[in-house]
C-alpha cells in the first residue's frame, strides 16, 4: 500500500517488526507529512 502511494519502506529488526522508510534527505516538511498520513493509512488497513 504505502509503495503504491510513493512511500518507500523496508521492514527491518530480528523478527522484521521494524518498519524503515526510505526518503531523500532533503525531504520537506510537507512531504514528510504525507508520507506519515500513507503510513498511516496502510497500518489502518492491516489492523
């Protein structure tokens, strides 16, 4: 979901329990908003 929606993420940790996005360094607020609202929504979608 979150790929779909430009957000890239990797899953991480022993037990992949971890969640790491994967952004530019020179992400904008703005960006880094909508980035957090994708997030959002897929977690939302896998509860």
């Amino acid at each position: 979901e979150c790929i779909k929606n430009g957000v890239f993420i990797a899953t991480a940790g022993i037990n992949k329990n971890l969640i790491r996005m994967l952004v530019s360094l020179e992400i904008s607020d703005e960006q880094l908003d909508e980035a957090l609202e994708v997030l959002e929504r897929a977690v939302a979608k896998v509860q």
